[in-house]
C-alpha cells in the first residue's frame, strides 16, 4: 500500500473530520484532523492502516492566528511512511481528547505537551507535569509570548 | 502510582542519584518484600529546554546546541538536524562528504555501544568489564579526535557538508585501532557468554515481547533484541546507506543478554561499514560547489516549510521536527529522542521482578537520561 491509497482510504472514512491532505514525498503525508475524533482517527489508523508507532506528539504556537497546533506523527514498524497529523485548536483554551487508549506512549508526549503549551488533554490518565517544577505550571514556557524566568522559578532552585 | 502502602509493603527511592543511573532520574517503587508491585519514574532534573533554545540561535548556532543533546551520540543528533535544514532548503551534500559523515556516525555508534556495555557490565556487578570496554573505547575517541578536534561535543557537521576532510594516514589508524577492536569485542563475547554468575543475573530477566515493544514505541538494539527488525539506516535511507552491505543486527530472546549480544554485533557491522566506506570514498569537494555553503556559513535564511527527519541514533530512532517561517531562526524545533519512549516504558517492565534486577533491566536499556530532559 503506497501513500496515495493510505491518505485516499483516510479520507473516505473520515469525510468530515480529514481535510487539507497532502502528500509530500513517497514516504511523508500530510493531513489535518478535526481535535473532536482525533482518538478515532488514530484507531482507525493504528488497526487498519498498520500505523502502529507514535514517534511523537508535541505543541507549536502561532499567536499571530490565534491557535495551538496539536502535531502527531505516526509511523509504522511495517512500512515507512510517515504521517503527519496535525489537529488546530483556540489558543484561548485548547482543549483535545488524549490518545493514550491508541497509543500508550503518548502519556509522557501529552504530559510534556499539557506542561509547556497548557493544551489540556480530556480523559489522561494522569495529566501532571513531567519535566518542569509543580510550580511553573501556567506559565507554558514554550508559547511564543512567554517572557523569560520570572522569579517564581529563581526561587524554585535555591 | 497509587502512593498508598499497604501492609508489608514500602516504597523505596531509586535516585535521582544512583550509582546506576547515566544522568539524574528517580524511580520511585513500590515493594512488597523483594518484588515490585509498582513504579513511577520521575524526570526533570536536567531539562535544559534545548528546543526553547533553538528557537532562539540561528541554524549554524544550533549544530552546538544539539551536541549537548546526549554526548554520546552528539554525531548523529547533529546529523538529524542537519538533515532537516537540508531538506528544507534543498542542499544536496556531495558524496564524500557524506561517507565522512557516515564513517564519523558509525565511530560513534561503536564507541557509545562500548561505553554503554561496559556501564551496564558494572551495574551487574562485573567491574573489570567495564575497565577493558573504557580502554577499547579510548582508541575509538582518539580516532574521532584526530578528525574533528573533539572527544565528545564534536560541532563536525555543516550544512551541505563537513568541517574538515579526513587528516592523512585516517586510513591506516582505523585499520590498527579496527585489529584490536574487532579482537576485543570477540573476547567480551566470549567473556559474557562464559560467565555463569553475569547468564544467570541477565538470561530470561526483563523479557520484553515484540507487541509490548511496539506499543512502547522502543526502538534500536532493545526493540531488535525482541526480533522486530527496525532499522532507519535501511527503512528510510540517508546519506549513501543504500550503496553499503549491512545486515540489521537481531535477537529472538528480547531479554538483557540478548540486548547486549545486539550491541556486540552492531559494533562489528559498524566497523564493516566503516572498512567499506574508507575503501569507497571519493575524491571530491566537502561542500556542493558554487554555492556559499562553507565551514563558517554567514546568516543563512530557510525557506519557509515543515520536514521530519529521522536517523538511527546508538539508542534507536532520533527524529527532528523542525518548522521553518523563512527567518534565520527556527520557527519551532521537536526532538525525538529515541530513550524517552524506552525510560517511559520502564515501569510496566519492571513490575513483578525482584528489587536487585532493577538495576540489570534499567541499564540494560542504555538510557540517557540528558536526552530524555533535552
């Protein structure tokens, strides 16, 4: 199965939900998820279209358009192509249903996500910081608007 | 993990600073008498917040950065980055350039391999492992010395190409240094399959299966110990890997003996490519000719894009995400780490095993806790 029949049976089984779909290369395919069905999308993907690798799942910020980027990228131990799945959500208060069900490894991935960019994941197992201290939470150093270490966390290393 | 300790049971804090561990992170676990009944592992300790940073460097400056990512693979984090800015700016590398860097990247995955092992021989209560593996590993630094000028945080690679050619007599050095190795990694083979106190702390002990793998999204020698034959050099080829005869290095047991043999004859294909390497490469420029690519690129602007680029890091699948809006600057970089799924999946493997094979298991997955905090 070839990238173009992957991103065309994606698309014919989530009309609705798959949109502005690309397909890059031979082995990288671009798509865009609706945040609402993202877990089913990754089902779908892991048991049908044998996407069965998160290689991982991260935050990117435009402040210029208002919104938090939710970037998944899957890949495969069966075939190399790669999928970049991308979900937009409101910077205001980004919001997605977690995918640890599909993909385990996506605890941490969220977790780290939760921590730097404040997207909240609904239905984590366990949604608490991982690498920053308890009490940098809300400070979402990796947006783009984020001005340097206050003293709060100065005070956190003495 | 559930923090409430029933009768006969305790928690007992491992790290963050344990004699076992390469970097700082606590696992917290909960026994009952010997055996874990839960785990948690706790990280952070470190976090230099390498991604933050390079949005804040230009693309040359990032190449320092990156090396800092784990010191033991400093190459082929390089090289992801590397990669990505290649892609996105369309920079074709010329093709001696590239067997350097293959050469370079394969030295690297032999000497992390034998500083890994040799740690790991330690944390399993065989010293003296660890003293021959340091020794065979110096000659190995000695050679990436005299071709970068560093031991560790190489700063080698440029866009387009290499900093430096490879100085006279390479060829020579790698022979020697390659006669004795290839006799040395024989001998700790023979070493490990021979001693019946290090079979009995690491046959059948921490057995991971092929599905648990998976799910856990390890990759490189501790997903090749379980049989899935996962490489990135041969599933998603860069640089000339396509031109080179290797086989990928697999084991059926997914245990801690078999993780360590992967390793064994990693090193020993390694060495083959780099023998192939010395005796293919081309004569020919280090950087595509008529353009400004050089050592010391001035300000270099990316055309605006997204790519992902994976390599196989020593430890497994390194991949970078990178996000370019046209500055001089990356808009947003993503590191993979190929450790951080592996540590994450620590727990559910340690559940159920005496406390003493903690240490054998934890290490045996040769985890870096400096790219686990990037």
């Amino acid at each position: 199965m070839d990238a173009n029949t992957m991103i065309d049976s994606l698309s014919t089984q989530f009309p609705d939900a798959i949109y502005d779909t690309k397909v890059e290369s031979k082995i990288r395919i671009i798509a865009k998820v609706k945040p609402e069905i993202v877990t089913d999308v990754c089902k779908y993907l892991k048991e049908n279209l044998s996407f069965g690798h998160l290689c991982c799942e991260f935050g990117v910020d435009y402040p210029g358009r208002n919104e938090i980027e939710v970037v998944y990228i899957i890949g495969s131990y069966d075939h190399s192509v790669v999928l970049t799945l991308k979900a937009i959500l409101p910077r205001d208060n980004p919001e997605i249903e977690s995918v640890v069900p599909v993909f385990w490894n996506a605890n941490w991935y969220e977790r780290e996500t939760y921590e730097l960019f404040g997207v909240k994941y609904l239905n984590h197992p366990d949604l608490k910081p991982l690498v920053l201290p308890e009490d940098m939470l809300g400070e979402w150093p990796l947006r783009k608007d984020y001005k340097g270490f206050p003293n709060k966390a100065a005070k956190n290393l003495v | 993990m559930d923090e409430k300790v029933g009768p006969s049971e305790m928690i007992v804090h491992l790290g963050p600073q344990h004699p076992m561990m390469p970097g700082p992170f606590r696992l917290n676990a909960k026994l009952r008498g010997e055996t874990v009944v839960d785990s948690e592992v706790e990280m952070g300790w470190i976090h230099k917040g390498i991604e933050k940073i390079l949005e804040n460097k230009t693309y040359l400056q990032g190449i320092t950065i990156v090396d800092r990512i784990c010191y033991l693979a400093a190459l082929t984090n390089e090289e992801a980055y590397v990669g990505c800015v290649e892609k996105l700016a369309g920079i074709e590398v010329p093709p001696r350039a590239q067997y350097i860097r293959v050469i370079m990247e394969e030295l690297s995955r032999i000497q992390s391999h034998l500083l890994g092992m040799g740690e790991y021989a330690s944390f399993v209560g065989f010293v003296s492992m660890f003293m021959y593996t340091i020794r065979d590993r110096e000659d190995v630094m000695t050679l990436m010395d005299s071709v970068t000028g560093a031991r560790v945080t190489h700063s080698f690679l440029r866009f387009g190409g290499v900093k430096d050619d490879l100085p006279e007599g390479f060829k020579d050095d790698v022979k020697r240094v390659f006669a004795s190795l290839r006799k040395a990694v024989d001998s700790y083979e023979e070493l490990y399959s021979s001693d019946e106190i290090y079979k009995s702390r690491t046959v059948g002990i921490g057995v991971l299966t092929a599905e648990v793998a998976k799910d856990i999204g390890v990759s490189g020698p501790p997903l090749r110990a379980t049989g899935v034959a996962f490489d990135i050099r041969r599933d998603e080829p860069y640089l000339v890997y396509p031109d080179l005869d290797f086989k990928v290095c697999v084991q059926k047991a997914g245990d801690v003996y078999a993780r360590v043999q992967v390793r064994l004859d990693e090193m020993r294909e390694s060495m083959y490519i780099i023998e192939q390497c010395l005796d293919q490469i081309p004569d020919g420029p280090l950087f595509p000719e008529g353009t400004a690519y050089g050592r010391r690129t001035p300000v270099m602007r990316v055309p605006a894009g997204e790519v992902f680029h994976r390599v196989e890091d020593p430890r497994g699948e390194m991949g970078f995400y990178m996000i370019s809006d046209g500055s001089d600057k990356p808009y947003r970089v993503k590191i993979r780490g190929p450790v951080y799924p592996t540590l994450q999946g620590l727990p559910p493997l340690i559940k159920g095993v005496k406390v003493a094979d903690i240490v054998a298991i934890a290490g045996s997955m040769d985890t870096c806790t400096s790219e686990v905090d990037r």
